[in-house]
C-alpha cells in the first residue's frame, strides 16, 4: 500500500497532483536600502509568526516547482516500488517514471519571493492545492482515501487488460467504525445483501444508497470459511447524514497474483497510469518500454480512462532532466505541456490506458507517435 508522511499543511486536493512536501528554505535575502530599513524589512519579512503571538505572518500562496522522479520498474531503498508477485513476472528493460511536483507551503514573504525569483517555481493560491479548515486527522483520512482509491484502479486497470479476475480486499477496519466487531483485515468481500460484487467502487454505490441506522449484510471470505456479518451503517462524520461502513478497500488479482506499492512521502493519484503500466510489464512478455527511457503522469480509472493532473511543466522538467525520451501527457494537459520547455523529449497525447501501451511501442519501433500540440 501506498504510504505518506504528509501534514495538514502539504496535503492535496485530490485533484491529481503527485507531490512531495519540501521545507522552505529559512535563508532571507534583502536589498541594502539604508541600514534601518534593512533591518526592519529583514525582520518583518523573515518572521513567520508576530513575536508572543500565534498570528500567522505566511503568505497564502504555496511554491510548485519540479519534484523528484521515481522508475516503477526499479527499486526504491531495496524494495520493489510496484511489488508483483506470481508465478511467472518478466523484468522490463526501460524505465517507466513517475513524475512529482515538490510544493512548499508555510512560507513567509521572504521566501515566496525567493522562489519566485531564484528558481524556476511558479506561485499558486495555497487553496488551489490545499484543502482548507481540515483537522490533521481528517487530512490523514483523505490522504488514505485518495491512495487506496488510486492503488484500487491501477490493479483493476492492470488485470482488466491482462483479462485477470480481481477481488475486493478489506484494507484497514477503522477503529470504533461500523464494521470494526464484524470485518477484518484482508477479508474478501464477495456479496453486499446477496448480490454479487467485484471492484469497491460498487460497494460504495450500494452504502450511498443506504442511511445512517440501516442493516447491511456483508458476505466475506475468511480464510477457508465463508462468513455473513450483518452490520448497522454508521454516520459518515465529513458528510452529514451519509451511511458509512467504516473500512478501506483494495482491488486484488484473484488466484496466486499479488500487487503491492511502496513508496514514501510521495501523495496524491496522479501516479496511477504509470502504476498502472508497471504492473502490466511485469506481468506480460511485451516489455513495453522497448528498452527505453519512458516517463509520464495522470491519474488512472478502473476504466483505463487516464485523467489531467495538476503542475504538468513541472513534471516534464523534472522528467527531461532525469533523461527522459518519451512523455506520456494526459490528452486534457496536452496544451500546457506541449508549451513547456522539454527539448528534444517527445510528449505523447495519452486519453486511456491503450494510447499509452500503443505510444511506448510505436516509440521503441521508430514510428510516429501522437504527440501533444
């Protein structure tokens, strides 16, 4: 599962951004304008509190710059980023990079205007990336949602272009939740109130139909056992009114097939294609990389369908630094990444999981790719 040590403040809206959380630099730079205004300046700008106070003297505006980049096909600390374990897995030759974009928050005006005039970071509104009058522990809640939601659809887009079953796995079991005395870890959830169910999502289509109060039966394979636990739907406390059963999904190959993804202090949904695409190389014979440097971004829907994401000249900066040679672009970011300055690094039009698989190959075979204008 996909892990992250975020805080309030560096968390996003998930809107597809991939982000690592970078600290400000404290380091101030004023402009000699006669001593005591430099030092009265210096000071002013440099504090990010007024003195014997809790006021917040940092500027509303968060700095997105380039992040770093991580190849899904390697290792990261000795372990398998995208971990997949059967009975027989192929070792790709390329490289498939996931792209970041670092933001930093919290900062005061000194440094906001050092990023903006040192470094290639552009300035945004600090709500346009952080949701706002959130608790750390609702941040952290949404934080899980989003990766769970995001390692979800990679494996169920990866297995349906294998033509692979899948199954519905219980990833956490909130504590004091609905289901906490009736579900547990690593349950296999295969009907809800006797129908048969195969992704989370139609789970939670079928408790947003239900309120607060309502009885829900859920049937579970345990171990060898097959068990039905009939279970009274909490209140969702984020959403007023709205039934909630209190766990955390998971989409599983079905048979003797596992996927895994590790990866620390990276958040957001807008590595999934690129999961995703890992997971099918290493599990099919194509290599579809072609022994290239392939990079790309955009998040990933149990359809295959690859949505936009958010700081995309950042990303391809990051990627043409690392030696990139194809960019796989969301089709709804091809504008503001075809603008942006990527050398002589071809960024491909990506809409679904198929343009990406047929852009690889087409650029390992020396054929024209369809690439973003």
């Amino acid at each position: 599962m996909i892990t992250a040590t975020l805080t309030a403040n560096s968390t996003p809206k998930v809107v597809g951004y991939c982000f690592v959380n970078s600290p400000a630099s404290r380091r101030v730079r004023t402009i000699a304008w006669g001593a005591i205004p430099v030092v009265l300046t210096g000071a002013l700008v440099s504090l990010d509190h007024i003195p014997g106070t809790d006021v917040s003297l940092t500027v509303p505006y968060a700095a997105e710059g380039p992040g770093p980049t991580v190849d899904t096909l390697g290792e990261v600390d000795g372990t398998q980023v995208v971990d997949v374990q059967a009975p027989k897995t192929y070792k790709p030759s390329g490289h498939l990079n996931m792209t970041t974009v670092s933001v930093r928050t919290n900062m005061t005006l000194a440094q906001a205007l050092g990023r903006w005039t040192l470094t290639d970071d552009t300035l945004v509104p600090i709500d346009t990336v952080i949701p706002q009058n959130m608790t750390d522990e609702e941040v952290q809640e949404s934080n899980k949602q989003a990766f769970t939601q995001s390692e979800s659809a990679a494996t169920i887009a990866a297995m349906d272009y294998l033509h692979l079953p899948v199954k519905i796995t219980v990833a956490e079991v909130i504590e004091d939740g609905a289901a906490s005395e009736h579900l547990k870890k690593d349950d296999v959830i295969t009907a809800v109130d006797g129908t048969e169910v195969t992704e989370p999502s139609e789970v939670q289509d079928m408790i947003k139909d239900k309120s607060p109060g309502d009885k829900v039966k859920i049937s579970v394979t345990r171990g060898d056992k097959e068990l039905s636990e009939e279970i009274e739907l909490g209140e969702n406390p984020h959403d007023k009114g709205k039934a909630l059963l209190g766990i955390a999904m998971l989409s599983q190959p079905k048979d003797d097939i596992s996927v895994n993804y590790n990866l620390q202090d990276i958040g957001g949904p807008s590595a999934g294609m690129m999961f995703t695409l890992a997971v099918i190389d290493k599990l099919s014979d194509e290599d579809l990389t072609g022994g290239t440097f392939v990079a790309g971004t955009g998040t990933i829907q149990a359809d295959s369908k690859v949505g936009p994401i958010g700081g995309i000249e950042h990303k391809i900066a990051a990627a043409h630094e690392a030696g990139a040679e194809l960019f796989l672009a969301p089709k709804d970011n091809c504008s503001a990444a075809a603008g942006s300055d990527h050398g002589d690094m071809t960024i491909a039009q990506v809409e679904n999981l198929d343009d990406a698989v047929a852009a690889m190959k087409d650029f390992a075979a020396g054929k024209d790719v369809k690439e973003c204008t």
